[in-house]
C-alpha cells in the first residue's frame, strides 16, 4: 500500500521535475538569446531558472532514492553473504531515515518561519520566500515517505532476495541508470 | 596533531557509515549532525536547512542539469558508434588503431559529456565487441575503455570539476577552460601506453589491411562535426565571455536535443527516459553537495582543515612533497571510494592547506579531476570497471582489472607532469583574463 502510494507520488514528482528541468533550459537559452542578439537581457531569467531548481531537486530527491540514484560505496555490502547484506541494507535505510528527520525538520522550521516573516528574498524579482521554501518539507517528506517503504520492503523480504543485485536491463536503462550515481 | 586525530576520528566514523551502503550523502550529513550535537551549540543544527535552501537556489548549480541533460541526451543517440567508426576510418593502418581510436572518440565524447560513465558506456559497448570481433585481446579492448572513458571528466564539460568548483568557490570557467590542454595531453598519453603494449606484443592488436577510399573517410565525419561543433560551442562561448557556464550548459543541452532529434533519437519514451536521468542525478548531486558541505561546516567550526593545514605547512618539507603525500593519499583511498566521495569528503579538508602552500586551486582542480580518474580504473571499487561489467556482455572482471591498471601509470605521469610544470593547466586560463 504505502509502496504503491510513493511510486505513484514519485513518478509524479519525476514528472513535475522533468519538465522544470526544460524549462530552466528555456528560461536560459531565451535570456541568452535576448542578450546577444537584441542587447536586451531579462531582469528575471536569472532569479526565476534559481528558484526553478529549488522545485527541481525537492522534487526530484525521493525519485532518486526510490531509483538508487544516490550515490554509495556499496563494496562491502555487496560482498557479504546474503543474510548479512540484508541487515546492511536495513540499516543503511535506517541512516537515510534518520538524516531524513533531521532535514525535514530543520527544513520545516525553516519554512515556517518563512511564512511568519512572510519576507523577500533578497533578488531582483520579487518572490517571497514562502513561495519557494513549501517545496523544501513536501519534497523530503516524500524522501522520508519513500525510504520507510524501502525500508519495510527489505524488513519483509527474505535473504534469498539479497543474493545478487539484478542486472537485467536494456543498454539504453543501463547507460540512464550508470549517469546517475556515477560522475 | 590534535587536528589529524580528529581527522582520523571523522574518516573512520564515516567509513563505518559507508560500509553499511548509504548514500555518501546521508553519511556524510549524518556526521555532520552527530558532530554538531558532540561539539557544537545544538543550534548549530539549523545550518543543514541553510545549505540545503541556499544549494538548490544557487545559479552555480543550475549548470548542474544542464550539462547532465547534454551527456543524457547525446548518448541516447547513436553519436557514440559514429564517433568510434570515424576514429576507426582515419586512424587506418596504425599500430593499436581501434584502441586509440576508442580514446580519441572518448575524447571527443568527453567534449559534450562531463560524466566518465557515461562516456565508458556509450563508446565501450560498441567499441569493445568491435575491437574483440577484430582479434584485440580482451585485456587491451576493456582496459583501453575504462580508462578513455575517464577522460569524460577532465576535457570540459566536467561534472566533478563543478562539484569542486562549488565546494572551493573556485570558477568553474576557470576549471573548464584549464582541462582542456591536460585533457588533450592524457589522451595522447593513453594512446602512447597502447602503442607501447602492441609494441611488446603485437599479437594484441591486429593491424587492420583493408584500405579505405578517400570519399569513406569524409563521409564517417557526418556525425564528429555536429559533436566537435557542439564541444567548441560550450567551451568557446565561456572561452569568449559570450555566456557563463550556465548558460554554456543550455546552449549544449539545446543543441544535443537538436542533435538527437535530427539523427532520430528522440521519441517521446526516450525523451521522458532522458529527462528522468537528468533531475534524478541532479537531485543526487545537490544532495551531495548538501551533505558535504554540511560534515565540512562541522569540521570547519572545530578547525580540523585549518589545523591539518598548519601542520602541514610547518612541517619541515618542501610542498611538492606534502602535494605528493596528498595525491598519494588520494590514490588510496580513491581504491575504495566512488570518485564523489573523494571529493565531498577530502576537498574541504586539503584544500585550505594546499592554498596556504601557494598552489592555484584552479591547478589543483585539475590534479583532483585527474586523481579521479585514477580512481574510476582502481580496483576493487573503480566505477568505470563495473559499468563495462555491465555494458559488455560477457565482460570479465579479472580482464577489466588486468587491463585497466596499466593505465594508471599515465594517469600518474600526468599528475607528475601537472606538479612540475603547473602552466600546463593554468596558461589557457590565464590568457582568457
């Protein structure tokens, strides 16, 4: 239950998130056209693709753990028998989680004394900070979400689950899936 | 010395949380909080908020998407063989062609892709079975790959380099610019120690008989020129001052989506597929930074880097040698950590001692790229060994290793290179002031 509700709110934000992405490209290449050609730069492309990426990576944080995108040194893990490997990855579930309540705590406090200041931020355009800092706890929040499911999904499965990492893909998954968590 | 037990305190507490396999971010966020509650005013807590707030609205990293956009979408197209078949055609009748062939189409890949698994996988899944079905030894034909694909991150755009840059504060301009003559230099390097192993064994690498017509080799230049257009585009408009590196990013993004439209590529599937890829690395890569940034404010307020970095400029040695300790240290430690955890974790440790030393940090941007690379061909954790394990059916690990570490051994030399004559790195920057 809990895994289905964050795949479908991941797959959401995956979307939401792609197509900010796009448009940060096009708020850019608009600006940067609009400066050479016709000498007339926009007083908000700058501040405007800044505040996009703020909604890029809240939303785009849990999609990321849910693919395994983040990157970990999985060396030890990955050659422990599985019994092992499967109290490892719990564990490790356990410090996302933990890291996790800290963020969206000091995330959240944040926010809210955002909306009490009901402040500015300090930019040329004028956004208020509350407009940009409610993505902050609703995008951790998802994380927190999405690593609990994670977590209950390694709790229920035996160690048989934890006897090889699969590697069945496509070329085409297997290049998206080694740009992430690679540089 | 205080400062170095610390230090010792800090690496071992988060190697103990990596091994378990979380995210180096968490790791290292979540030593940053046990730090704070240890040591600091329990207020301290709230700056993990200020970082992660101040991070994802900084304009530095919307480059971030921007160049991981371009490497996604040009490898979604079949620009990769194109690049291969074209080096294959020119460089003919040379001894080892197909495996300098792979370099130099790494190379040219690098110019529009900042990620070295990436640049591994798309020109190592066609280039290797090519070079194995033409009589290459396996060793040679996987080696050759993993390490060519390592030079997706020194020739610009870089991902790590931003990485660095925004940890440092350094011009990611300034670190584009000043990869690109090393890069260049590893290359010829690379292909050097492969005419140097098909010297000692030529049975290695069969040279090729078959000679090509004139009209053949201009035509398997169809697909370089929109990608070396593409590469000069981004580095030439930052070069010129025309565009930051920001807006150099969307240029290059543009224009790979362009690219890959033209050749095909770009069916709605696969467009959905490149923009996931896309946000999720830059959701990891922020966090990362959020993470690193975070354990390095910790370690900033109990003043273990300024610590370790007055013990090391008092200590009785010349700098090269502490640079040599350093870069050694790397390469340990690069063994068993992913290329990312290097940076996050080591950076802001060294870095204020190697500036006290009166090193450029653009320079020793370029040297920390180039022990990365190392580390991307170190076994056991070398990223670049796994993806070929993944991407070449049939690949054997003990053949990517065997391979790969002779390879090393220029990577090195040019580390050695940049520590004598660091105007290697920094004249092209220079001369753009």
């Amino acid at each position: 239950m809990l895994e289905r509700l964050t795949r479908r709110i991941n797959r959401v934000f995956l979307i939401i998130s792609g197509w900010l992405a796009a448009a940060i490209l096009a708020i850019i290449t608009y600006d940067l056209v609009l400066r050479n050609v016709f000498d007339a730069p926009t007083t908000w492309a700058l501040d405007t693709s800044r505040f996009m990426m703020v909604y890029v990576f809240f939303f785009a944080l849990a999609p990321a753990l849910e693919a395994g995108a983040h990157v970990s040194v999985d060396i030890f893990e990955q050659n422990m028998p599985p019994k092992v490997r499967r109290w490892l990855q719990i564990l490790s579930m356990l410090f996302v989680m933990t890291f996790g309540a800290f963020l969206f705590w000091q995330v959240t406090r944040s926010t809210v004394e955002a909306f009490q200041d009901d402040s500015l931020f300090p930019t040329f355009i004028q956004v208020k900070l509350k407009e940009v800092y409610w993505i902050g706890p609703v995008g951790v929040a998802e994380f927190l979400l999405t690593a609990l499911s994670m977590l209950l999904a390694r709790w229920r499965s035996g160690p048989e689950a934890f006897a090889r990492a699969p590697l069945a893909m496509s070329p085409q998954e297997r290049t998206t899936t080694l740009s992430e968590g690679g540089v | 010395m205080e400062a170095l037990g610390e230090l010792s305190i800090f690496l071992v507490a988060l190697l103990v949380l990596l091994a378990t396999g979380a995210p180096v971010a968490v790791a290292t966020g979540l030593i940053g909080v046990i730090g704070v509650y240890m040591f600091l005013p329990p207020a301290a807590i709230s700056q993990v908020a200020n970082i992660t707030f101040t991070q994802s609205s900084n304009f530095v990293l919307v480059v971030v998407p921007l160049f991981v956009l371009m490497g996604e979408a040009l490898a979604a197209t079949g620009i990769g063989r194109d690049l291969f078949t074209a080096m294959q055609i020119w460089l003919g009748r040379l001894p080892g062609a197909l495996a300098i062939g792979t370099v130099f189409a790494c190379a040219c890949f690098g110019a529009v892709c900042g990620s070295s698994p990436v640049t591994a996988a798309t020109i190592g899944s066609m280039a290797v079975p090519e070079m194995i079905r033409k009589g290459y030894a396996k060793t040679l034909a996987l080696g050759v790959t993993a390490a060519g694909g390592t030079l997706g991150i020194l020739i610009p755009p870089s991902i790590p380099m931003i990485l660095y840059g925004v940890i440092t504060e350094t011009s990611i301009g300034d670190l584009f610019i000043a990869g690109i003559v090393p890069g260049i230099i590893m290359a010829v390097l690379l292909s050097i120690t492969v005419l140097f192993q098909v010297w000692r064994d030529p049975s290695i690498a069969p040279r090729a008989t078959a000679e090509l017509a004139a009209r053949e080799r201009y035509t398997s230049l169809k697909s370089v020129i929109p990608v070396m257009a593409l590469g000069l585009m981004v580095i030439g408009s930052i070069y010129t001052g025309v565009a930051t590196p920001t807006e150099a990013g969307a240029v290059g993004a543009l224009g790979s989506l362009a690219v890959a439209a033209f050749l095909g590529s770009l069916k709605p599937p696969v467009i959905a597929r490149i923009f996931a890829g896309t946000v999720r690395t830059t959701a990891m890569f922020v966090l990362l930074i959020v993470g690193g940034l975070f354990s390095a404010f910790v370690l900033a307020r109990l003043g273990i880097p300024q610590g370790t970095a007055k013990l090391l400029v008092e200590m009785n040695i010349p700098p090269w040698a502490i640079l040599v300790m350093i870069n050694l240290l790397l390469m340990v430690l690069g063994m068993f950590m992913d290329p990312m955890s290097l940076l996050v974790i080591i950076v802001p440790v060294f870095f204020p001692a190697v500036t006290a030393l009166g090193y450029d940090p653009v320079w020793f941007g370029v040297v920390i790229t180039i022990n990365i690379e190392i580390a991307a061909i170190s076994p056991p954790v070398g990223f670049n060994l796994f993806v070929l394990k993944t991407v070449i059916p049939g690949a054997e690990m003990k053949d990517i290793v065997m391979g790969s570490l002779i390879f090393i051994i220029p990577l090195a030399l040019g580390i050695i290179g940049l520590i004598a004559f660091p105007d290697i790195a920094l004249w092209l920057p220079r001369m753009m002031r």
